[in-house]
C-alpha cells in the first residue's frame, strides 16, 4: 500500500515539473528551480524504486543543496508576490507559503534522505 502512495506522489510530482515547464518559467531562477526539481525526482524514484543511481555520496549533496534551493526559492517567490499587499500580517503570509512547501515537498526530501543517507 505504502508503495503505491509513493509512485502516486511520484506522478503528481512529475506532473507538477511538466505542468511549470508548460506553463513557462522563463527566467533564470525558474529554470534553475525546474533542473533542480528534475534532478531531486530522479533521486526519489531511485529510493521508491530502489534501485541505485549513481553515488550515495552524490545524493547527499542533492538533498542538502535541493533543500536549501526549495526553501530560497520559496522565500524569494514569497517576497515578490507580496510587495504590494499590505492588509495581512507578513507572519500569516509566510504561514501561507511554508506548510504548503512542507506539506507537498516534505515527502520528497524525507524520501531523499533515505535514499542518500541508507
């Protein structure tokens, strides 16, 4: 059962990559978001798969860069869609952001890390 809620969250994220690329990130950092994205899938779906894919070693650089690009680039997006609202609190606006993030993209790094650091 497990399995299969795994390979379900591995469509859903590559459908979400696929649906970005369409939709168009056009500038540098939403390329480099979509690379990164694509590079943290592959690592997930060697752990649900469990086959090995490349070094171990390579794989813990992967889930600590990937971690820390997803929460800068978070953050940016963050600030640049909330410049002009000044009616909510900025404390309940980041709320709005970060469980989100943990929420959808908590699986793939708790995935990640099994898979770099078993």
């Amino acid at each position: 059962m497990i399995d299969i809620l795994w390979y379900c969250y591995l469509a859903f994220l590559a459908i979400a990559a696929i649906a970005i690329l369409i939709t168009g990130y056009r500038k540098t950092f939403g390329i480099l978001d979509f690379v990164i994205s694509v590079i943290t899938w592959i690592g997930l779906f060697g752990y649900v798969t469990n086959t090995e894919i490349l070094s171990p070693l390579l794989w813990k650089f992967v889930f600590v860069f990937g971690l820390f690009w997803d929460v800068y680039f978070s953050l940016k997006k963050f600030n640049e869609e909330v410049k002009d609202d000044d009616d909510t609190p900025q404390a309940i606006k980041l709320v709005f952001i970060e469980i989100p993030l943990i929420i959808f993209i908590g699986p793939l790094y708790f995935g990640l890390f099994n898979y770099a650091f078993r």
